[in-house]
C-alpha cells in the first residue's frame, strides 16, 4: 500500500497541482504529470505549468513529465505510456511514492488501464493530408479501415487522425505491440462548481495574457515552430496564434479562446465521468474547501 500509485484528476483550474504538490509533501512523494502539453519545452504560460508552485517552504518537489519534448515535435500515447513507466520505475527504484497528476483523462486512463497500444510511427504526411477535415469526415475516413466499436477515437480531431494513422499502418504492415500491466491506484478528482470553475477560468485566462501568452505564442513562431504546429495543441496555442498571424481580432481571439476553455472543461468532466463507469472510482473532494481539509479528506481515502 506504500507503494501503490496516487492519482489527481479534475478539470482545468480546480487546483489539481497545488494540491498534489501538498500531498506530495506530506508523503514525500514525487509528481509524474498528465498534462499532454506540458511535456514541450517553451510552452510555459498557456499551459500553465507554474513551475514555482512545486515548492513547499523551501523545499523543491520533484517533478516529472514536464519540458521533455521540444515543441513542434509530435508525440503519442505510445510515447507517454513508455516515458511514465520509466520514471515511475525510476522513483520506486529510490522508494518513493508516485503521485501522477493532470487533466488528460487519456493519459491517465492509458497507464491505469494498461493499454495495448500499437507501435506506429508518425506519418507527417498522412496527417498534412487530414489537416482541415472536419470530425465527420474524418470519422468516414476511420470507417473505412474498420467499424467503430467506440467513439474515443473521434472524441476530438487530433484523436481521429491518431486513429486513421494508425489503421492505416495495420492495413500495410504488421505492427509490434508493447504490453504495460494495469496498475491499483487509489483516484482522487478535485471537483469544482461549474460557476466558479467559469470564473477562475476567465480570471486565469486574462492573467495569462497579462503575463505575456501572446508574446510567448510569438517567441515560438520565431523560434521556427510553425503555425500549424502551434494550432495543432489547441487551446491557447491555436487561438493566439490565429490573432498573431492575422486571421483574428484580439478581441474574436479572446471570446473564442474563452468559450473553448469552458468547453475543455466539461469534456474533461465528461471523461473522467466516463472512466468510472469504466471501473475505475474516483474519490471526489470539493476543490472549495481550504487545503488542509482537502489534505485531510485524501489521507483518509488513502489510509482505507
């Protein structure tokens, strides 16, 4: 049970890291992210990775997952779930506890769950080919490999063309696969009331472009990313740079940026409502309530 894996869900802005980072304290634990584009290096404010918050007093919490990649590379769920074995294997090797924390429903269900994921290359022109494509066309095109037994394949755009890339390596090649063991891990999610998750949503995202995003987005275009890798990530990556190359007013920039983060948020909910119905519980813990009676709440789960 010392050893058992910790796990921190819940939607963007209910505090998951601050929290983690106090629990990881207390357990002298490490954190292992599962946050899909904090792994990208130069991706700092509109990802928000805050950096400082993983320090408690004067001690450093270590911290994994973050500013592995370069960005503008393309990195799968094959590759998360190789990289997350890896350091838990690493940490558990000094014995410490892992406590993996973040709002990729994906990632984390991927390593609980042990998936059996393919070993596929990118196909970069394969993906140019569906860039633009809507998710029904794209969905036509997967069905075309083979019958959708689930929609998680065309949740999202970047989901389908992951799929079709990878149905259509199998339909020319024998693909390996690598096996990686479910794991028992006691699921905390930090559950936020959808009003006030709306408004740190929109106080967070007016600080972040204070704090500089539009001069970040900027500073990786100049760095040699290109646009449609910027847009690619979505979110604050895709909107901004739409407003820094031209194609949206500041102000069509910060109403859509707004109204898609609100949408992300439910869509996480939506997952992580998904993956208990798949066997997987969550103890839910009111993100409103000061952190020591959230510290409290997750210790008592944990010491059931």
């Amino acid at each position: 049970m010392q050893n058992r894996l910790i796990t921190i869900v819940g939607p963007t802005a209910s505090g998951k890291t601050s929290f983690a980072v106090r629990l990881a304290h207390l357990l002298e634990a490490e954190i292992i992210s599962a946050d899909s584009r904090q792994i990208y290096r130069g991706m700092d404010i509109g990802t928000g990775k805050d950096l400082s918050e993983y320090r408690v007093g004067d001690k450093a919490i270590p911290y994994h997952m973050i500013d592995i990649r370069d960005a503008g590379e393309k990195y799968t769920l094959f590759d998360y779930q190789h990289d997350f074995h890896a350091v838990l294997q690493r940490i558990q090797s000094r014995n410490k506890r892992a406590i993996l924390c973040g709002g990729t429903g994906l990632y984390v269900e991927s390593v609980l769950k042990g998936y059996h994921l393919p070993d596929v290359p990118i196909n970069a022109e394969l993906r140019k080919s569906l860039e633009g494509k809507s998710l029904q066309e794209l969905a036509e095109i997967l069905q075309s490999y083979r019958k959708l037994h689930n929609t998680t394949d065309i949740d999202t755009e970047q989901r389908a063309i992951r799929a079709i890339e990878i149905a259509s390596y199998q339909a020319n090649q024998s693909v390996s696969e690598t096996s990686f063991p479910p794991l028992k891990s006691c699921v905390l999610g930090l559950m936020i009331d959808r009003d006030l998750r709306r408004a740190k949503i929109t106080r967070r995202l007016k600080a972040r472009l204070q704090e500089g995003m539009i001069e970040e987005v900027k500073g990786l275009l100049e760095a040699g990313i290109s646009a449609d890798d910027l847009i690619y990530y979505g979110l604050e990556y895709k909107y901004v740079t739409l407003h820094v190359i031209g194609e949206l007013s500041f102000e069509a920039m910060y109403t859509k940026l707004e109204i898609a983060i609100h949408q992300f948020a439910k869509r996480q909910m939506t997952w992580f409502r998904g993956m208990e119905r798949r066997g997987i519980p969550i103890h839910w813990i009111d993100a409103s309530l000061p952190e020591d009676q959230k510290i409290e709440a997750a210790l008592s789960y944990l010491n059931r």
